[in-house]
C-alpha cells in the first residue's frame, strides 16, 4: 500500500477522530450516573445527562438544515477543526460542574457535531480516487470504530472507587479532556491533497452549474432549498416507510449511548464496582460494533453477502436477543438512580456483557444495510436523502433522551421491539420492490438490446457517495 499524500491525509483523519469520540462516546456513556453523583454532593447542580444529550441531538438536527451550508463555505478542514473544538470544549465542561454550563457546552456540541460530519464527507472526497475512495472509507470506519474500546478502556482503568467521587470524577475528565485534545491537534494537522481528485473532477464536469450556485449561495436560501427538497422526498411512500428505520436507529443509538450503560450502573445488585465495569459495558458494545463492521465491511465480499435486507433481518434478530437478555437481567427501574431492585433473574454481569456486544453488533449491521440501501435507491439525491436520514435518527435520540426521566426500562425496551418489527418490515418491503423493479429493468434492456446501458438505479457510483455513507453515523 502506498503511503502517497492522500493516504496519510486519511488516516491523520481517522486517528483524530477515535481520539475525539473516544473522549465523546465514553463522556456520554458514564454521564448519566456521573452526573447523578454531582447532584448528590451539591444540592445546588440540577443538570441531567439524559436533558444534556437530548440538547446534543435536538440541536443537531436543527444543524442538519443549516450546517452544510456554512461547511460549505468554508474549506473542509476548518469545518472538522471547529467541530472537534466544539466536543473538547463539550468534554471540559465537566470539570467544572454547573448546570446552565452543561446545558450550553451540549448546544455547542450539536453544532459542532454537524461540522465534523459534514467535513468529513468532504475532505474524504478530496482525498480518494474512484480506486482509493473504498478502501479509504473502510479504513476510516475501522480507526474510528475503535473509540468506544479506547475511551471506556481508559475510564476503566483509573475507576478504582465505589463512585464517581470527585477526586475520581476530575481524573477521568481529564484524561477524556486530554483525547479530545490530542484528537483535535491531530486534526489541525490535516494538509490539503496534492493530485487529482474525485471532487475536483467532479466540480469540472459541473462546472456552469457550481458557478450559478456559487454566486447565488447564501445561507438561508441553501437551508430553504434543503427545507423544500426535503419536504419533497418525504412525501413518497417509500420514504415514509424508510422513515421508521431511520427512527429505530435513533432510538438504538439513545439507548445504547446512554440508558443502558446508566441502567447497569445504578443496580445496586450488579456489586459495589458496578460504577466501575460500567466501563466495560461499553468496551462490549464496540467489540460489536467493530466486529459486525468487519463483516459488513472487509469480509463481505469474501463471505459472498449479498442481501441487504437478510443482513438487516440478522441484526435485528440479535438485537432481539438482547433485548430479551437485558429485559431478565435488570430491573424496571434501573434508568432513573441506585436501585436495589432486581429484575426477574439475579442481575449477571457476563448476561449483561453479551447484551451489549449484541446491541453493538445489530447497530452495526442496522446502520450499514440502511446506508447501503439509501446510497443505491436515492443515487441522485444523496445530499437530502442522507441529511433526512440524520435529522430523523436525530430527531429519536432527542425523544428517547427526553423521556428516559420518566419511562422505566421495560417500557424502553417494549418501544424498541415494536419499533424494530415495524422497521424491519419496512426496510425489507422497500429492499425487495428495489430490486424487482431494477430487475425488470434490467430485463427490459437486454431485450432491447442494449445490454451496455446500465439502469439507473443499478449501482451507486457517485463521487459523493462513499462519502455520505460515512457521514450518516451519529
């Protein structure tokens, strides 16, 4: 493998990002349980991580009208610079607990999360070839991947108290404040590319155009053109249908990110270092996430998978699986604060360990299949079609956040299962008439004779994307 300019562009990319999102992730996953201990020691702090983390994704997808928009005006590597501030910042806050601090530094960190996502896509693009752009891709997946392993890993080994006593709070927050610190100097190493690229080619072929809209470009005219694109796409059939899929991984996304991390860590019964391996709940989940990535990814073609919606239907029912593991295996009132409660067997530590690799590996699996089909059926409106996919997964996650002060485990669990039946039928429903009608079509051409003509919808082989399909991710 050559190691030629772009190359090293993508992997200073990647490593900055597991850097930055391993102080991000891991931040999110104790926040809840580590908040809930500020509260106890000062009467005065009113701040909740699951309110914190709904402010993160509300803002968020307001920013997924908006922030492409600005990303666009300036150079990619500003935007991802900016973005990764915004979580450093986001990260520190912690150090010095208040209420109205917590509540702002998560506005920020939504801002600065469309930033990075939507810099990413761009400076990926800058730096891949039609050869280069999928390997490129994968290898930033599998760097990226690594965060949830590296942060929860590091809280683990400096968690050598019953709680998250202050003394212990502040040396956590500050080795996560330190990665995010290293990932965003990473990030400002980043150069520009040095040869031809699938974006420069692209802007030739688009020249006239890209012109026209370079000068008429303003921020609310491009954010209303969004607006009235969106509005377009969601009122076929098709997307309303998708639009379940979307919400189900939004609400997986909340659960694993933050309730069920919080859950293990208030139960009382799961043993006085419960605050501890809490870590390694989340050292579980990205052993899923990584491992189903290198099957959906590397492996896939070695394997011969083919079939996104078997592949989801998979995931789906190891997601199942898990639930129904975490449903025996905690009680109903773990998400809200220490509990003595069990849940209908004696709380397991290994049980709760498997749950959560399962989790990570169905959201893994879930994600790829959902990108995958978005990136070969809306080849033409990449753009919209993936910023609805983040504002709705977005728009889940704020939801799930909001009532998880109110709703038990149990009840989180019920709307995951009906959700993920409901998607799952929609996913599949839509996969199939994709692939009848791109067979008829197919058909109808050979009979024309004109077997060089590739139908529309056949395969996306777009510049951009590759591209969006990584940008999609939380």
């Amino acid at each position: 493998m050559i190691l030629d300019r772009e190359f090293v562009n993508v992997l200073i990319l990647s490593w900055g990002f597991m850097f930055t999102f391993s102080a991000f992730l891991t931040t999110s996953n104790i926040q809840k349980t580590v908040l809930d201990s500020v509260s106890n020691e000062d009467p005065n702090f009113t701040g909740d991580g699951y309110i914190s983390l709904a402010i993160v994704y509300a803002v968020l997808s307001v920013c997924t009208f908006f922030a492409p928009s600005y990303a666009q005006e300036i150079s990619p590597r500003l935007s991802i610079f900016t973005g990764s501030l915004c979580y450093a910042f986001f990260v520190a806050t912690f150090l010095w607990p208040q209420t109205f601090l917590l509540y702002f530094a998560s506005a920020i960190q939504g801002l600065g999360s469309s930033l990075m996502w939507v810099g990413h896509g761009r400076y990926i693009t800058e730096n891949s070839n039609s050869e280069t752009i999928a390997r490129n891709s994968g290898i930033f997946w599998a760097i990226y991947q690594l965060s949830l392993v590296i942060g929860n890993l590091s809280v683990y080994c400096l968690f050598n108290t019953k709680t998250y006593d202050k003394q212990t709070r502040r040396l956590m927050f500050i080795i996560l404040t330190v990665l995010a610190i290293i990932g965003t100097l990473i990030l400002a190493t980043l150069r520009k590319p040095h040869t031809r690229t699938l974006r420069e080619i692209c802007e030739k072929n688009l020249k006239e155009k890209n012109e026209t809209i370079r000068i008429k470009r303003q921020t609310l005219i491009v954010a209303w053109e969004r607006m009235r694109r969106f509005l377009c796409l969601i009122a076929t059939r098709q997307m309303i249908m998708l639009i379940v899929i979307f919400m189900y991984s939004g609400l997986v996304l909340a659960f694993y990110s933050g309730v069920y991390t919080a859950s293990f860590g208030f139960t009382v019964k799961m043993g006085e270092l419960r605050k501890k391996y809490a870590s390694l709940v989340g050292i579980c989940l990205g052993i899923g996430e990584v491992t189903a990535g290198i099957i959906c990814g590397p492996l896939a073609s070695t394997i011969k998978i083919r079939s996104r919606w078997l592949i989801l239907v998979i995931g789906s029912i190891v997601h199942a699986f898990s639930y129904v593991t975490i449903f025996l295996n905690l009680p109903n009132t773990s998400p809200f604060t220490d509990t003595e409660d069990i849940g209908f067997i004696s709380p397991s530590m290994s049980l709760a360990m498997i749950g959560a690799v399962g989790l990570g590996f169905g959201d893994a699996f879930l994600n790829t299949q959902i990108i995958a089909l978005l990136g070969t059926i809306y080849v033409n409106d990449t753009e919209f079609v993936f910023s609805m996919y983040l504002f709705f997964q977005s728009v889940a996650v704020t939801l799930s956040f909001f009532y998880s002060n109110y709703f038990g485990l149990y009840l989180h669990l019920g709307i995951l299962i009906v959700m993920g039946i409901l998607g799952t039928i929609a996913f599949v429903l839509v996969d199939l008439k994709h692939n009848t009608d791109n067979s008829k079509h197919t058909n109808n051409i050979n009979n024309n004779n004109n077997n060089n003509v590739l139908p529309v919808n056949h395969e996306n082989i777009t510049a951009e994307n590759p591209v969006e399909l990584e940008s999609a991710k939380r």
